[in-house]
C-alpha cells in the first residue's frame, strides 16, 4: 500500500509552524531540542506528514511565542486530502523571503513564557 496524502489541515498548520519559526530565525535543531523530538520530527510536522497533538501544539506555540489559533488563521477546513486553498499557500504570504537559506542564526534557549532569547 502507497502512502495517503496529508490532510490539508496538517499540511496548513505545518507551513504556519515553518512560517513562524522562520521569521524568527529558529534552526530546526532548535526546535527539536526544545520539544524533546528528532530533527526528522519537525520537518514531518512542518510537511504536514505528521500530525501534531493538541499538547505539543500548545507547546510549538508557547516556544514560538505565538497563541495557538496562530496556526490555523486563515485555515482552510475540509475533512482530508489537500484543498486548493492549501496547494495555492493561503495564509502564507511573504513566507519565502522568510525561509531562505544561508542566514547565521544567533544561540537562543528557550525562556517559559517568551520563547527563544538570544544569548
């Protein structure tokens, strides 16, 4: 058997996660650390092959430093595969000028309550 195809909602909530930690020029080693998860993790949540809990949303949220409706402005709502809404980048306008590549990211840890402070 082949694998499904994300739900769009998985996919969207994971672009928003990509989104967010971009703009805050947080590594995704950063981020793994921070949940206690491998890179791989992080990346199957950010391509929606994952799909995140409740519990490690809020906290995804709280290290970013966001609410956690933050991930699903905008969203579109279908009961599975991948919308058109979702295939076209809703809500994701001006990501790519966050996510290029080749940027130094300064050292952070994570501080309850405000998220990554540099060090």
């Amino acid at each position: 058997m082949g694998r499904s195809l994300p739900n769009s909602i998985d996919v969207f909530v994971g672009r928003r996660i990509r989104l967010r930690r971009a703009m805050l020029e947080v590594g995704e080693g950063e981020m793994a650390a921070a949940l206690g998860v491998p890179v791989g993790e992080i990346r199957k949540y950010e391509k929606g092959e994952s799909r995140v809990s409740a519990r490690r949303l809020e906290r995804i949220a709280e290290i970013l430093d966001v609410h956690f409706s933050f991930f699903f402005e905008d969203a579109p709502f279908s009961t599975g595969g991948s919308s058109e809404t979702v295939k076209r980048g809703a809500g994701m306008s001006g990501a790519s000028g966050f996510l290029s590549k080749g940027r130094r990211r300064p050292i952070r840890r994570v501080v309850p309550g405000r998220g990554f402070v540099k060090l």
